[in-house]
C-alpha cells in the first residue's frame, strides 16, 4: 500500500526548505538559494554508474530510474531545489518524431523536418498524459521520495529551441536550416511554434498536476537570433505559454507556481523577458548582474549566472568568484546558478564548494545589512 501511495499525487510531505521557493515569489530569505543546472549528470561517478549501458530515452522513460537520478547530487550537495531528470526533446517523440541518442555525437533526429509538408508527419493532435505520462510519474515517485527535503523543478523546452533541434536533426553551431524556415517559411515556422507551443502548455500542467512545485522553460537556442526573429518568433510563444499556464492552473485549482524563462545568450531582451509573466528571469554568464538588476527594473527575481568554467578554478577562486556574483546580484530576489549546465568532466568537490560559498557569503552579506 505503501508504494501505492508514491504513484499517486497527493499527500506529499511537508515542505521543509522553501527557500527557493521563496526568492521565486520574490520573499524575503535568509540565505540566496542554490541549484545548478545538470545537476543530475555525468560529473557525478554514481550517474555514469546507474546510466551505464542503458539508452538514453530508455532512461528517461523509467519514472524509478529519473527518481534516483534526480536525488542523487541532494544526497552529496545541500542544494535548495531538485530539477527532475528528463530531457527537452520528448515533447518532438511525443509529436511522433524519432529521436536518438548517439553516443558522443548527442541527440540525434533521423528523419528532420526539411520542408513545410514535413508539418504533416507530426501528430495533429497529441495525448499528453499518453505520450508523456511517464514523466509525471517520475515527478509523482521523486516529491514522494524527496520527503519534503526541498522543492521539485519541473522542465520543457521553448518552441524555437525544439523547432531547430527537429529541423536541424541534430546540434548546429549556426541553426543555419532552422533560421532559413524563418525567412522562406514563416508562415509554416508559425504553425511548428504553435503546436509546439499547445503540448507545452499541456506538459507543464501535467507536470504541476504530478507535482511540480516549479516550472523553466529553456530557450537554450536563444542566441542564434538577433532581437527582430526573437520578438516575431520566439518571445510570443514564451508569453503565451507563461500566460496560458497560469490561467489554467488557476481555472482548474491547481497550485500557482513560479515560473523561471531561460533564454541563453538573449542578452538584448531582458526588458521583454521581464515582463512575460514569468516570476524569475534565468541569466547566462555573458550578462552582468548590476546592468541585469538595472534592466529588469526590480519587476522578477534573477537566476544565474556564473561561468560554468569557472568550476575549473581551485575552491578559494571559486569561493572568490561567488562572493562578487552574490555581491552583484544582491542577497534578495535571487537564485544562485550556473550560466548554463553542469559538463561531464567537472570535479564534484568543486561543485560542493560552489554551493557552499553561495550559503556562506550570502549569510555573511545578509547579515551585514
């Protein structure tokens, strides 16, 4: 009865930390929170452990196998919120697109959409608790076996960001075959976006409805845009999604929960991206957290930003370079993070003495006010 009870959405423990939570909603803390993007991933020996000689998806499909993922680096690191371990390009499996992933090539689209008529290859109309139901109830077993310990992030990609990745068929340095749809094929690049865009929404319903207690959507590919392709094809469907999901979760009496946008390398819209209805604005490390502050106007809390290479540095540097972060961005209204994820030959001790620093120096500045 008692695992029953782990499959079913309700009656999940009492949160104990609610920090991150907190400075989501923009409340005050006694410390800055912290989280690192990848934090379930291969820097960690027990990740390339449970993950050897398994597929991929496999993987992502076995809500036991993201639940031990997910609670993994919480067993080494006092981070302040888990992210459950999934991936962005289920939403294109779901669409009914294949996807591989090839071992030190990355994710792997065999057939990519190449022309507009490809539109009609994709379901018209997707189950979501169907499709992707396995990810809610990895979501439902990993609030359950976190035991209130700290709050559970739930995950999508953008609409361009997974446009390029099911155009491209692979990683791309130029997006080159993404970005020419933009310019010959805008009305088509419209339709991908808005269907992309529909089985979001439902996604991360379903995600809140399994558990999630918050929501970032990752425009990863942000930067090969400039701010005229942004506005037309990619800051519509942020707002839209941010805009539709709280509407819904509010219709159906679900939990409102915070929602964090981030959109790497899309330095040039923070003043948009601020008022898009999403609670916390992710930064990269290209961006400095005074001018970010400034910009955003005091209208979201911030999220980031420190060069995830900058986990190379000895410990003290990196205690360093956390002091002046934290010093930027300000105790209040902040989470700390990485610019980006996590890399596979990063040492866990410096990863260790990244989140420590952050709790350190942001107690010594809060109570020095």
């Amino acid at each position: 009865m008692e695992q029953d009870n782990y499959i079913l959405p309700k009656n999940f423990p009492e949160l104990k930390n609610e920090t991150f939570l907190q400075a989501a909603r923009g409340e005050e803390t006694q410390h800055v929170p912290v989280w690192c993007m990848r934090q379930a991933g291969r820097y960690l020996p027990e990740f390339r452990e449970a993950r050897a000689g398994k597929d991929f998806f496999e993987t992502c499909r076995s809500p036991e196998a993201c639940c031990e993922l997910t609670l993994q680096p919480l067993r080494r690191f006092p981070f302040d919120a888990a992210i459950i371990f999934c991936d962005i390009l289920v939403v294109p499996q779901a669409l009914g697109m294949e996807v591989l992933m090839v071992p030190g090539k990355g994710p792997t689209f065999p057939e990519p959409l190449k022309e507009p008529e490809d539109l009609l290859r994709l379901k018209p109309q997707v189950d979501v608790a169907a499709e992707l139901g396995y990810v809610f109830k990895a979501i439902t077993l990993t609030r359950h076996k976190l035991e209130g310990k700290v709050p559970l992030i739930g995950f999508t990609g953008a609409p361009w960001t997974l446009m390029t990745y099911m155009i491209e068929g692979a990683g791309s340095p130029t997006m080159s075959k993404a970005k020419r749809w933009l310019y010959c094929h805008p009305e088509a690049s419209h339709k991908l976006l808005r269907q992309l865009t529909d089985v979001i929404v439902e996604y991360l319903l379903g995600q809140v409805s399994a558990g999630a207690q918050a929501l970032q959507v990752f425009e990863s590919h942000a930067g090969c845009l400039g701010p005229v392709q942004f506005n037309e094809f990619a800051l519509p469907y942020l707002r839209d999604i941010a805009r539709r999901v709280k509407e819904k979760l509010k219709k159906s009496g679900l939990d409102m929960v915070p929602m964090i946008v981030f959109a790497k390398d899309a330095h040039y819209a923070l003043e948009d991206l601020s008022q898009s209805r999403y609670e916390v604005v992710g930064l990269d490390w290209t961006v400095d957290p005074k001018e970010a502050r400034e910009r955003t106007g005091g209208r979201v809390s911030l999220q980031g930003n420190m060069d995830p290479c900058g986990l190379y540095a000895p410990k003290e540097k990196i205690g360093e370079i956390v002091k002046k972060m934290v010093e930027g961005f300000g105790t209040q209204r902040y989470i700390a993070n990485l610019g980006h994820g996590l890399y596979p030959d990063m040492d866990p001790d410096h990863v260790g003495a990244f989140v420590e620093a952050v709790h350190t120096h942001s107690k010594q500045l809060q109570e020095q006010k």
